[in-house]
C-alpha cells in the first residue's frame, strides 16, 4: 500500500498546502507541525517556481516571497529531511515540471523517495505527458498524482484507470484562489471516478471555510487547502504557525 | 515515451493543466479538419489578400546591397501588412478558426502590441469580444499600441506579475484561459505553446515563405541563399523558413535578441544562453537559472522580450538545419537607422535585429548571391523609444 492511503484510513482527509520557504523554511517547518497536530492527513509542500501559471495571486504571492528569500531545490530538500525526524504524516510535494526537469528528473525523483516524500502533484504535466516522469516514479516508489477537472468529461476514466496515491479533483474552472461556488458536477465526477479506481480522491481549489471542507469531504475522500493557508501565512508572517493550527482544527472538525 | 503528439524531435508536447486539455483537443481536430476545407482555405485568402494586402512585396534593396558591396538584399515586406506585420496572417487564420468552432470570445498576450493589435482588429471584423494581456512595463513601452487596442474595442489588461513583460502576459492568459474556455478561444501570437498551437502558428505563418519562393523564383528565377529573419518565440522566422527547410542550400538563419550582450544577465537570447526546460506548454530552451527558475529576460525590443523559442527552432538548431545568432540592442538601433536612412524604410526594432546580422554577412558573401531578409513589422511604434536611447526624449 502507498503511503499516502493511509492518510485517507481514518475517515475523510484534510490535505493543506503550504509553499516552503514563506516567508522562511523556519516558520513553514511550524506552519506543518501545528497543521499536523490539528488533524492534517497529508501535507502537500510548494516548492516554489518563478512562473505558477495554475495559480491565482495569493499562491503567486507566496512563489514570489518564497524565491526572494532565497529558497533553492536543494535547501528545500535538506529542510524535508529534518521535517521528517518527526513528522510522520505523508508528504507530497506541488511544483511545476520545470523545477523536477532542470534539476535531474532521477536525481530529484530518488531523493524524494530518500528523504521521505511520498508523492508529486506537478499541475503542468498531463496524462498524455506523465511518461515523462512516470517510469522514474515508478521506481522510487513515488506517486506522480493525476488531477481531474470539470473539463475533464471523456478523460476521466483513462485517467482514473491509472492513478496512484490519491487523485485530485479541481473543483472548477480557473486558477487557484478562493471562491464560493464550485462546479456542479462534482458528484458525477467522483461516480465515475470511483466506478474505474478505488483509488482515493480529494478535492481542492477555492476551497476556504469549514463549510466548503464539509460539503466536498461529503461526496469525497478529502478537502485540499492552500489559498486560504498561503494567506495566513502572508498575513502573520513568521507567528501564522499558531493560526494555520487553529484553521486546521476548524476545517478538520467541520469534516467529521 | 513521451507523447508524441506536437513534437518536433524532443521539443514541443502539451505540458497544460488538465483543465485546458480537451480545449487543445478541441482545437486541434477543428483545425485538422477546417485546414482541408475548401471553403475555409477560401475565405481565408479573401481576407490575407482584400483584407490584409497580401501578396506582401518582396523588394529589391538596391542602395543597401550597393552600400554593403557583397550579396544581393531582398526585403521581405511584411511591415506592409495591414496592422503593419506579420502578425496579421496568424491571427486571420486562428480568428476564423475559432468563429468556425462558435467561439465569441478571443483572448492574446501581446509584447510590442503588434499581436494584440492585430487580434483586436481580427475581433472587430468578425464581430468577436476581445481581451489582451501585456506587461504592464510592455504598456509604458508600447503606449500607442495600447490605444489602438482600445481604439478597436479590445479590453487590455496590464499584467503586473513577474517581470510584467511578454512572458507574464503569456502566463496570465493562458490563467485566463483556464477561467473561461467554451466561449473563448486563445489566440496565441507565436510558435510557442502547447500542441497544436506551434504547428497552427506555423501554418498560418508559412504564407510567407510561400510567397518568397514564389517572388524569388519571378524575380531571379532561382532561390536565395540565405533567409534571415528575427527569432522571439519565432513566428515571422518559422513562417520565412518553413517552405524552404527541404531546400537544403538556402541557409537559415535566425536573429535572437541579445539585449545588452549575451555575457550578461540583460539578455533574451535563448538559443545562445538558455537550457532544456518545460515552461508554457511546451518542451524547448529557456533562460533560466540552474534551479529551473524562468529567468528575467530584457531586450530593447518588446516583441523579442521572451524567456523561450518555439520547439520547432529548438528542432531545427538541433539537427543544425537553421542558424542562431544574437544580436545586441546597440547594433539592432544601429540596423534600424540604417535601412531608415539608405532605403526610406522605417523597420520594426525586432526586424531590425535580422537587419543588424545581413548587415554583417552580406559584404562577406560574393555579388552573386542572394540574401532575403524579411522586414516583419514597420518602426512607426519603435520611434519615441529609439529617440530616448540616443538620448533624445520624445514622447508619443
């Protein structure tokens, strides 16, 4: 079994987000500890990229901070590491394919899998393209993450068919960034999702209040969060860990 | 093995969010199936030849190969064009293609404006609603144009992020393709991109090439021996090479922007500093750092401000079919003032850089041969920004 299913065991999962390095990798290491304490599942961690064309401004915001302070692929690894001293919850890293491929797809994919990091979700890298990352994947032992979207229609079986770890399922159309409404057809998307796969899946974008947590944890495996946490990040800078914490328990609480 | 679809050798593919991939599969059959109808190809060169001005001239420069004493100079006028460049023949073709697949809606990144504008012009004939994202320091630059946009009903929007240059107007349509797409087609402005935009870009761009061997073949009744045209993402260059890729003695040759040198940070020449990445869409060369970091490229001249080239170059520098040279901002202005002074001929900064290397080569090659330079847009919207480089400030 992936590690990563076992973040969906106990019931539905909460996954937040948090862009490594914003504003340093110091306060994201407490951002993950508190988020991890409150009830987080699984952790997906941004390794930020200087052009985040899936993301909306809070999350560009958080890419751009992040880089100004200096953060490289390297020390982001090397902060993952002590992450894992203790934390044992999985991990997943969020980046886009330029940062994996410059680096040395091998070289970056065997030193996730050596440093703990159980899965990657690259938005830039679609089913017709996963080849380029998938066999290497495969190897190490790390989930490369399918995402499905409203647009999806026709594909979502394809993909489903062949996803690992869980599945992430944009909840509407658009970049990243909170929002009120989600797309309607959610229900149906997650019917056929789970009529090809018993792979496990969560949804994410816009979602920012306990109550969206609720309503897409009930026709889901989990709720996906990073707007709304980037935003706590950047608004109490290096004392938001204390609130990220407080969030979670929200939001995990309104899932249960 | 990678998907094959779009490819040119390694480079290209459709590096997209799920969201935006059954809108490329989309517009990949539509245009698969209208490029063979008779009555698209039709009203589509009603439109390049009533609408447009095409066939472009291609026009002996008797002063300027006289000056220079070697190879024969043609100029491939696409400045001519209504709009005043090339970008018009891509933004007909895709414009007709998304009214034929009952888009209302078309979206563009522009760099010079010259792209936005021709998109705004292409929704106002067809009755289209129109939205151009441009860096908002491109809008400082390009002021003029961001007034013909409007002037033709087009909504522009200053992009701020980054760089706020052509590659974040880029990023943020494409973002905005990703909100709206059943409505809304995005008319990308160069080679670059996801499949199937290089190859639809290309296409709608080879008319030019086509008409070059046409005119060459009229005129000297034999085919030059060398194109030379400016490369950005490589639209005016694709579409000046494509038809004579299979002729293997014409060399091809394409004027990258080098800024300020390419032995320092204030550069875009992607072929000559950049490295094998994945970045908007596609597989090709990038600038960038060594952590994959897209880097912040500069160059005088807008419309060759891009971190990236179009994988079918990044294909053809590869297999050593087609030639990569950087040209520095001081040497395009020089280019510039050139062919205003020796031909009466006002060439965009960007053509300026093909100029700037014919400059160079033709007094090393014999009088018998033949150079073809293409002139992609006129410098009209290049003035006020020169006269401020020599130190002379004007505003427009």
């Amino acid at each position: 079994m992936s590690n990563i299913k076992k973040a969906f065991r106990n019931g539905k999962a909460f996954i937040p987000f948090i862009t490594c390095g914003d504003p340093d990798l110091q306060t994201t290491a407490e951002a993950v500890r508190e988020a991890v304490k409150n009830g987080a599942d699984l952790i997906e961690l941004g390794i930020p990229f200087s052009d985040p064309t899936a993301e909306g401004p809070v999350i560009q915001g958080a890419n751009i901070r992040a880089l100004a302070g200096g953060i490289k692929t390297d020390k982001v690894f090397s902060f993952v590491r002590e992450l894992r001293q203790d934390v044992t919850v999985p991990m997943v890293f969020m980046t886009y394919a330029n940062v994996v491929f410059s680096y040395g797809a091998e070289k970056f994919i065997s030193t996730c899998a050596r440093i703990g990091i159980d899965g990657l979700i690259l938005p830039d890298i679609p089913f017709e393209e996963k080849d380029e990352f998938m066999p290497l994947c495969r190897k190490y032992g790390v989930d490369l993450i399918s995402l499905i979207a409203p647009t999806s229609a026709d594909r979502i079986g394809m993909i489903a068919k062949e996803a690992e770890g869980f599945i992430y399922i944009v909840s509407s159309l658009g970049v990243t960034g909170e929002r009120s409404s989600f797309s309607a057809d959610l229900k149906s998307i997650v019917r056929t999702i789970r009529e090809n796969t018993d792979v496990p899946c969560a949804i994410g974008f816009g979602i920012s209040t306990p109550e969206h947590a609720k309503e897409m944890a009930a026709i889901s495996d989990g709720a996906i969060v990073g707007s709304a946490i980037v935003r706590l990040l950047e608004k109490h800078g290096k004392d938001a860990p204390q609130h990220v914490g407080r969030f979670v328990r929200a939001m995990k609480d309104a899932m249960e | 093995m990678t998907n094959p679809k779009g490819r040119f050798g390694i480079h290209g593919g459709q590096y997209i969010p799920e969201t935006l991939m059954n809108a490329v599969i989309e517009l990949e059959q539509a245009y698969n199936h209208f490029k063979e109808d008779e009555e698209f190809n039709k009203e589509l060169t009603t439109l390049f030849n009533d609408y447009a001005g095409r066939p472009s001239r291609l026009y002996y420069a008797e002063k300027m190969t006289k000056d220079l004493g070697g190879a024969k100079i043609y100029l491939k006028r696409e400045d001519l064009n209504h709009t005043g460049a090339h970008k018009i023949n891509n933004v007909l073709g895709q414009a007709l293609l998304a009214k034929k697949m009952g888009k209302t809606r078309l979206i563009a990144e522009t760099g010079a404006g010259q792209h936005g504008v021709a998109t705004a012009t292409a929704a106002a004939l067809m009755g289209m609603e129109c939205v151009v994202f441009m860096g908002e320091e491109d809008t400082k630059r390009q002021a003029l144009n961001v007034y013909k946009m409007k002037l033709l009903g087009a909504e522009v929007i200053p992009v701020k992020t980054g760089t706020a240059t052509l590659k974040d107007a880029v990023s943020e349509a494409m973002r905005e393709w990703t909100k709206r797409i059943s409505d809304t087609h995005y008319c990308l402005g160069s080679v670059m991109g996801p499949h199937p935009f290089p190859t639809i870009v290309r296409d709608f761009q080879a008319v030019i090439s086509k008409e070059i061997k046409e005119q060459m073949l009229e005129k000297e009744g034999r085919l030059p021996d060398a194109v030379i045209a400016c490369v950005g993402g490589g639209s005016n260059a694709i579409g000046s090479f494509y038809h004579f890729i299979d002729d293997k003695d014409v060399r091809l040759i394409g004027c990258e922007a080098a800024g300020r040198g390419i032995d320092t940070f204030e550069t875009a020449a992607t072929i000559s500093t950049g490295k094998l990445g994945i970045f908007h869409g596609m597989k090709s060369y990038f600038c960038q750092d060594s952590d994959g970091q897209i880097a912040p490229v500069y160059s005088i001249s807008a419309g060759l401000d891009y971190p990236g080239v179009g994988p079918e170059h990044a294909y053809l520098y590869d297999i050593g079919r087609a030639e990569y040279v950087a040209v520095t901002d001081d040497e395009a202005v020089d280019a510039f003032e050139y062919l205003s002074k020796t031909e009466g001929i006002i060439p965009a900064i960007e053509s300026s850089h093909a100029l700037a290397h014919a400059i160079k080569l033709a007094p090393t090659m014999d009088k018998n041969k033949i150079i073809v330079i293409t002139i992609s847009g006129r410098g009209d919207k290049d003035c006020a920004a020169i006269a401020r480089y020599r130190g002379e400030n004007i505003y427009e």
